[in-house]
C-alpha cells in the first residue's frame, strides 16, 4: 500500500446534534474517524412529531449496527386517502409486501425517540469506532474554511480535520462556504400536534392508531383548496398519534420558524375550511396536547454544498417542504454517503477537499429532486411518493412524467454509485491501494444515477 493511499483518522467537527448530525457521527465512527458533535441548546426541546424513515433511511440504520427496536417504531402497513369532510376512504396504498419488495421495512419514529436512538448509538461504547463526543451549549459564531477553525459564542475555539454543518436551515457553515439562500414563504402552513393512546382509546376512535399513515384532503374541491391537509400516523410503538394539520398561511397567526412555541389552543387549528373537517378528526384534535405552530418556507436548490474541508448536510444543505416525507431520509443518505467516501475503501481521508466534492457529486442531484418533487407535492398530491404509483399502468405514466416513485427512493444503490463514479473503467471493487480516479476539487461535477 502507498503512502498516499494510506487511510488517515480524521478529526470532524459535527455542528448540530439533530437527526442529520448524529447520523453523521455515527456514519464517520463506523469509518474510524473521531467525532465531535456541537450542540447549542439541550435536547429536551425536541419538537414531539412522528418522523417518516421509508426503506432507503432504514436501510443505513441497519448498515450502521443501530438498535431500531429501541426507537419504539410503528411499522407502516398503508397509506390512506380520506376525504375531508366525511372521512370516507378515497384511496389506499397497501404497504403489506413493502419488506419483502424493497429489504426494509418503512418505520415512523417519534422525533424524541429516534433522535435518542441515534445519540445512544453514537455514544456507546459498544460497537464498530471511537464513541462519539458531545459537546453541549456551544453556539457557533464563525466557521472559517480556510482555516477550518470553528469560533463559538463562549469564546472556545476548535480545529477539525473536516467541518459538517447539520445546523439547519438557519446553518453558520451555510453562510462560512458562501451559498446565498433564495427562500420565500410557502403558500401553506401547519400546526403539529399529538393524541395519547389512552386518548384515542377513551374517544373509541382506535382506527386513527392504524399503522397506516391517513391523509385528510390535499385536493381541491368547493370552499376547499389544496392547502388543507392533514397527515395522521402513529408513533412510539403506538402510544402516541401525530398530526400536521396543513393550511394557508395567510390564514395563521403565527409569523415565524422555529422550535419552541408556546402550545396553542385547538379553536387556533380548527377554524376556516377546519369547521368542515370529518367530525371524528376533529374530536381527536379537540383532544390534542403539544400543539405547535411549524412556519413552511420553500427554498430554491443550492449551488453547492462544501468549500475546501467544510460541508452541509440535511436540512443546511437541502431544505424541503415536509410533503414527501423523505427530509429524515435525506439526511441519512448525506451522512452515509460521507461514511462510505471517508472510509478504507478510498483514500480521501488524503484528499478532503476531492472527497466533499465527490458527496456532493453525489447527493445532490438526488436531494435535489426529491426537494423539489417535494415542493410539486405541496400543490398536487397526487406528486407524493407512493399515490403517484398506486398501480401498475400509474406507475409507469408516474416514472414517464419524473414523478418520485417508491421504486426509485429504494432501488438507489449509493455503495454501488460512488464505487462506479471512483472507479468508471472497473468492473469489480479495487483494493485500497489502487489509485483513485481522477476526482479533483476543481474537476467538473460527475453526473450523478439521480
């Protein structure tokens, strides 16, 4: 093995220690690298939502030696569309061959739930790597690339090898490698919030604990635009029911983005087209907790994702609007794409700089298509993974109009696509001590099997 195709141990600096950031963590601990993650405020303020991780997320938690089962999944089994006022069923996708078809099944998470998951797994002394340190209340100010030094808001300063930004759409290293975001506040708005179990139970409303995730409108109709929309799924092994209740904005008294609002009341959710709303829903919102106002802002694709040994991922890199249910996905896909291209199996540990232009090679195209599909999604339903393929003949005219479909999301091999964007003239897997292809830092862009 030459010296410059001798793997190195790497020093990354995580900013952010959300869902993106420990996937990260523990993508780059499999690999050999130590990780850092910085976080700016406790974990106790995790907004309580259900999280969708469909086959293409699962898969990597898998991959990674995460403990699934202790995230309290519910396994999804449908997805049903249910008319508005009603509750009558429209349309359903049966997800009953969805392991035997796609080798994974498709899990809905708490957020709190799979967000310790991730943490657990990171900072266990058990499994593949160096456990993952956590730095707490540390907010950066500057993160400066050519230096690679983060300055925090306490004063410390930190060096790093490589630099990720998983700090979310408001990301310092966003601003550090200089992507200026086009971003506009979307048409549409939501209110999330949740329904216990025992709830549920006493309302004797026990189908809305399904393991199904149901949709309320999403289409036009009289005194009804598209905007109104609900999505319901269970969550933490069925103790709890989610809701994101979808409406026009201007309809909302709420004016900003964030995570920690005060708690509002039903009346705020349930008024306008909502008086229409299937009375059985509206008994379960009326009984609701945790109900919190989510500003949807739509952001344009960015023009890159890295400069020298700093990058973004998740939702720094590629905010989407939630109608896809893949923003988790996504995220996980961007941490195991630096997991695999950091790894023994190249030597871009040598090469930083080549190999964050290799992920973003790589992952944008794919993110970007989904973020924007997701986007299609928040005026047509009929654009979300899944109704746009309910059958065959749908599938087809689906793939024929460059809609996402289930089939594209969980076919996607990225093992396979960087191994053939390093090595274009192999037919197999070289050993670490081939010379990798010719990827530069300043190369043009390999197109990626988006």
């Amino acid at each position: 093995m030459s010296e410059s195709s001798t793997f190195k141990q790497l020093n990354v600096a995580i900013l952010g220690g959300g869902i993106g950031g420990f996937s990260a963590a523990i993508a780059l601990r499999r690999a050999g690298h130590k990780c850092t993650v910085y976080e700016r405020r406790g974990f106790d303020v995790e907004v309580g939502a259900s999280i969708s991780c469909a086959a293409n997320g699962t898969q990597w938690l898998h991959d990674w030696g995460v403990d699934v089962q202790s995230g309290r999944p519910v396994i999804l089994m449908e997805l049903t569309m249910r008319d508005w006022e009603s509750g009558e069923i429209l349309n359903q996708y049966h997800l009953h061959d969805y392991e035997k078809t796609w080798g994974n099944v498709y899990n809905m998470f708490h957020r709190q739930d799979m967000h310790k998951m991730l943490l657990d797994t990171a900072v266990s002394p058990e499994g593949k790597g160096i456990p993952v340190e956590i730095v707490m209340d540390h907010i950066a100010e500057n993160v400066d690339p050519d230096t690679d030094i983060i300055t925090f808001r306490n004063g410390n300063k930190v060096h790093a090898d490589l630099i990720i930004g998983s700090d979310g759409i408001r990301s310092k290293a966003r601003v550090a490698i200089g992507v200026t975001p086009d971003i506009k506040s979307a048409p549409q708005t939501c209110y999330r919030c949740n329904v216990t179990k025992e709830e549920v139970e006493r309302l004797g409303l026990t189908w809305a604990a399904d393991p199904a995730i149901q949709f309320w409108g999403g289409y036009p109709k009289e005194g009804l635009n598209q905007y109104y929309k609900i999505v319901m799924s269970p969550c933490a092994g069925g103790d709890v029911v989610s809701f994101y209740c979808f409406m026009p904005t201007e309809l909302t008294k709420h004016q900003s983005e964030g995570f920690v609002f005060e708690e509002v009341p039903p009346e705020e959710i349930l008024a306008g087209a909502y008086s229409k709303l299937d009375p059985l829903c509206v008994k379960l919102i009326k009984n609701s907790v945790e109900r919190k106002p989510w500003r949807l802002y739509v952001h344009q694709p960015y023009s890159h994702w890295y400069k020298k040994q700093t990058c973004i991922l998740g939702d720094a890199a590629h905010p989407m609007m939630p109608h896809q249910s893949q923003g988790a996905c996504q995220a996980i896909e961007d941490a195991a794409a630096l997991g695999v291209i950091f790894s023994q199996e190249y030597n871009f540990t040598n090469n930083i700089e080549a190999g964050l232009k290799l992920y973003q090679d790589i992952r944008k195209p794919r993110a970007t298509r989904v973020q924007q599909a997701s986007t299609r999604a928040l005026e047509n339903l009929n654009e979300r993974i899944g109704f746009s393929s309910l059958n065959a003949h749908d599938a087809a005219l689906a793939a024929s109009e460059n809609k996402l479909t289930v089939n594209e999301m969980n076919t996607y091999d990225m093992k396979k696509h960087i191994r053939e964007t390093v090595y274009p003239n192999l037919k197999s897997t070289p050993s670490v001590s081939t010379p990798i292809a010719n990827i530069s830092a300043t190369s043009t862009p390999i197109a990626a099997d988006a």
